[in-house]
C-alpha cells in the first residue's frame, strides 16, 4: 500500500493473478431482474439483500438506459468476504453476461467505468487478465510474463469484511515494488516476492488469528515456496511449482477450512 486518497481510499500495489477457481454466473431472459443463489458458500448471501451482482444489473441497466430484467443465477464456490476477490468476481461477470444478453457489445474500457463504480477491484475483474493494480484499484498495467506455477488457497472460515481490515491497517506505507519484466520459474517468483509483503496482513491477524493458524499450515506443506495472505485476507495463499504440487498439497490443510489447490485460469492444469 502506497498511500491514502483524500476520501479515504489506499492506493494500493498489487500484483493480481486469476485462479482456476471460480464462481458461476448465468444472465438468461427474464421479465424482471431476480437472482438465485446456490452452491456450496451460498450459505452465507442468503441474508444479503442487497447482492454486488444484483447491483452491479441495476448499474449497468441505468448506465446503459436498458430495463434491468434477468435472471441471474449465482452458483457461489468461493468464500464471501474471504479477500480473494469474490465478490468482484461475480459483479464483473454479470456486467459481462448481461452486455451480452442485451447486446450491448460495449468495451472494456466502458464496462470499466461501471465496474469501478460497484468497487475498486471490479475492473481488474473485468479485464480478468494478470495485473498490476494501482490508484485504488482502477490504474491497470500488465503483470510481468508469469511462469507455470501452482496455487493453494486457504480460508480459515472466517470471514473478514474489507472496511474493517483497512481501518485497522497501521505503520507506514511502502514504496512501489520494483519487479522484472518476467520470471523463468515458480522460484525464482516466489523468491522475488518474498522480498516484499502484504501491508495489511498485520491488521487482518489481529481482527482474525486464524490468519497466522492458515499461514503457518502452508509453510509446513512440502513443496511451499511462499505463502501469504491475499488482499484483505482472511484468504491465504501458497506458491508450489506445478498445479498438480499445490492440488496435493491442498489435501493435506484441515478439512474444516475452505481449501483449494491448482494453477491459473487459462493455464494448462
Ligand atoms: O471498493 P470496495 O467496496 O471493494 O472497498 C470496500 C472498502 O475497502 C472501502 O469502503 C474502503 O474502506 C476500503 N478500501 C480502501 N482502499 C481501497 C479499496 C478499498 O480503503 N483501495
């Protein structure tokens, strides 16, 4: 984190990668806009009324001037509040589902600008390609070239809303990281980005200790090489060399924690 807006808002530096793990969102004809949710975390929407995807309709029909009428369904796979970027996720798909059910065929760059107005990670979410993320979220470059490596993520089942997680945030801000243009392999990656940290891990292990419980749990499985927590947390991830590596090493984490092992979306498993 780089320093605060003056409306409160941290200017952030970050890398963003997109895992092969994922929500699921349908936008089919529908006379008003409804949502359904189901699948294993949707547990915990069910007492949210007003849900980022049913937001994120409601946006794009005004932005557009179109009639919010859909049928959205939700299938939740990935913890809510759990910092690894869910939420965003699922509102920068149904922006993308529904340009295509009205037929907007509107760019990026215009679904951008409704996608920031939901939340400062939507856009990325848009793009949904490696970045680096600046401003508050909404300054995009490319990630430098990524190796094939493996990914275990860890939730503690705790979730950790964002507000709470920044205001709690204390100590001085960091400077921009100074990264390569690539990197050959997942060590010489993991190596690099041990150098620098995630500046609101200290906030979030005080909100939530289970944080330090999941770290600890990844650096012990063989073949980690880095583990972290993802943005506001209580998400913690771990670097393996290859997908199969991290799928293998997730099996061994607690069941009683969300878990999942793999490699990045698009990238071969
Ligand atoms: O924009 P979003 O809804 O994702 O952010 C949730 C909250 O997280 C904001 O209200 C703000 O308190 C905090 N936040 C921040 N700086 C950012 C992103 C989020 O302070 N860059």
């Amino acid at each position: 984190m780089t320093g605060r807006r003056a409306d409160g808002y941290h200017l952030l530096d970050s890398l963003v990668v997109f895992a092969d793990a994922a929500d699921g969102i349908e936008a089919l004809p529908g006379a008003q806009l409804s949502l359904a949710v189901d699948g294993p975390e949707a547990g915990a929407l069910e007492a949210e009324p007003d849900n980022l995807v049913l937001r994120a309709a409601r946006a794009l029909s005004a932005a557009a001037g179109v009639p919010p009428s859909a049928a959205l369904a939700l299938h939740k796979v990935l913890p809510v509040a759990s910092g690894i970027g869910g939420g965003s996720a699922d509102a920068a798909a149904a922006l993308r589902a529904l340009d295509a059910l009205w037929g907007l065929g509107w760019p990026d760059a215009r679904l951008a600008e409704v996608a920031l107005s939901l939340g400062a990670d939507v856009p990325v979410c848009v793009a949904s390609r490696p970045a680096r993320m600046s401003g508050v979220g909404e300054m995009l470059a490319p990630a430098p070239s990524l190796p094939r490596f493996g990914m275990v993520l860890v939730n503690p089942r705790v979730a950790l809303p964002t507000p709470a997680v920044f205001r709690a945030r204390d100590g001085a801000f960091s400077q921009p990281a100074v990264l390569p243009d690539g990197w050959e392999d997942a060590a010489a990656m993991a190596s690099d980005l041990a150098a620098l940290r995630n500046d609101l891990e200290p906030a979030a292990m005080v909100l939530c200790p289970a944080v330090a419980a999941a770290l600890a749990a990844l650096r012990d499985l063989p073949g980690c090489l880095l583990a972290r927590m993802s943005g506001s947390g209580a998400t913690c991830f771990a670097i393996f060399d290859q997908p199969g590596d991290a799928r293998r090493a997730a099996t061994a984490l607690p069941a009683v924690w969300w878990r999942w092992g793999g490699g990045l979306h698009g990238t071969p498993g």
